[in-house]
C-alpha cells in the first residue's frame, strides 16, 4: 500500500475528516488532499505529526507494515 492510501485508511478508520486532520496540522486543505491523492508528500516533520495525532507507527503510515517485499 502505498502512503496516499494508507494516509486515507487510518484516517478514515479513526473516523476524522480531512477537515480534522489539516486544521490540527495547521496546513493548508488542498495541501492535505494532495498528501491524500499522492500528488506530494508530507515532510518528516508533518509525517511525525501525523503519526503522532493518528497515534500510528510510522511504518504503519508509510504503509511499510506488512510488506516483506521492501526489504
């Protein structure tokens, strides 16, 4: 999975908005809806964020869990 869709999961089985998600971020909307479209990526900083407000690992949020074949 890659991290557009594992943004998009977590986010949506934690039962939070986009909305949510960027005003706690304090980023833009069309720069949240772009991390969720895979047209850019977040910085380290914004994926610590996001891991810390999704209570996530990050492997889990760069969609890395369970994917023996990245190794």
């Amino acid at each position: 999975m890659d991290f557009s869709d594992s943004l998009k999961q977590i986010r949506r089985e934690r039962g939070f908005t986009q909305r949510d998600v960027y005003e706690w971020l304090h980023v833009s909307p069309n720069c949240y809806a772009s991390w969720e479209q895979g047209r850019t990526q977040p910085d380290i900083e914004n994926i610590k964020r996001l891991c810390s407000f999704f209570q996530v690992s990050s492997d889990r949020l760069l969609g890395l869990e369970g994917d023996d074949d990245i190794y």
